[in-house]
C-alpha cells in the first residue's frame, strides 16, 4: 500500500515538474521608457479587429486600425494601424500569450513603434495600450492599465517578477502623458 501511494506521489511530482507554462517573458517597460522609445503616441478609438494570414500561410496576425483623435508624439496621423502575432481565420486559430485583446469602440492610448512593412507594434509587447476611461460626470480622462494574461513581467517594480501587471489606480490623461514624455 505505502509503495503504491509513494509511487503515484512521484508520478503527480514528476508530471507537474513537466507542465508547460502558458506565459510569455517579457521585459518591464516603465511609462517613461515606453515614452522615450516610442516613435508614435497616440490617443483614440478602436474602429476595426481583422485577423490574416502572412503571405506563405504560416502564421496568422490581428491588425486593428484606431481612429486617432490625438497625437502627443510623432507624425500627426488620422489613422494608426497596430499588427500583432495571433488571432483566428477561418477554422485556424493561432494563441500568443499576453497578446493583447481589442474591442470596437474602447477608447485607448497607445505607445507605438513602428514595424517593417508598414503599421506598428505596441511598445513593450502589450505594455503599451492604456485604456482610457471617462469620468461619467465630468468626462474627464483617466488612465488604466488593462490586465495582462499569460504574461511573465521580468525586472517589474517591487522587487521580484510579476504574473500579472496589477491594474493601475486612475491617473488623470494629462498627468500620465506629461510624465510618460518627460514633460513633468
């Protein structure tokens, strides 16, 4: 009996040693380094989510356009277009884990940089998309970080690495892109 039970513990060490992680590593960007580096930042809304295929049908992307209503730096744009690894075409769906989600209509400030090709990438994998959020009385500007799953944050704040990067608390629009550009 003792031999059966310390075998099947074995067997629950031994698989649990062996259970793949479903996260992707990333490295800690502060607001202010996504600020420095980023070729394009942009305030604006979400008007479309597509997802493709690359040219010899390997791999499949998720483009999505956001009208833009302000530019706090880089090339006055009316239109950014973000491309991202992941999505679904047709029966096919291919995960990345921390990619970001997207819906139509949210309202977003994005950090951006620009990728070969054409279009950008959000700065820091996904640390660069803020959700921006009204405030229903005033409709004054607020700034939060959306919840980043499947994502290891390495180098994060406070010591140790982060699963999740916690939502921040509500920062005034301004305030938030004057520190992030240095302004402040």
């Amino acid at each position: 009996m003792k031999r059966t039970t310390v075998g099947i513990a074995a067997l629950l060490v031994l698989l649990a040693a062996f259970a793949t992680v479903d996260a992707t590593q990333i490295m800690y960007k502060s607001p202010r380094q996504m600020g420095s580096e980023s070729a394009l930042v942009v305030r604006g809304k979400v008007t479309g989510v597509r997802s493709f295929w690359n040219e010899s049908r390997t791999r499949i992307f998720t483009e999505t356009t956001v009208a833009v209503d302000e530019t706090y730096k880089g090339g006055v744009t009316t239109t950014a277009r973000v491309v991202q690894p992941g999505g679904v075409v047709d029966n096919a769906r291919m995960n990345v884990h921390g990619a970001l989600t997207w819906r139509s209509g949210e309202e977003v400030l994005l950090f951006l940089e620009p990728l070969r090709g054409g279009g950008h990438r959000v700065s820091g994998f996904s640390q660069g998309k803020f959700n921006v959020e009204r405030d229903p009385a005033t409709g004054e500007a607020f700034i939060t970080h959306p919840a980043m799953e499947g994502v290891e944050i390495l180098g994060a704040p406070g010591g140790g690495d982060q699963q999740v990067v916690p939502a921040a608390t509500r920062t005034p629009l301004d305030q938030f892109v004057d520190q992030a550009l240095g302004r402040r």
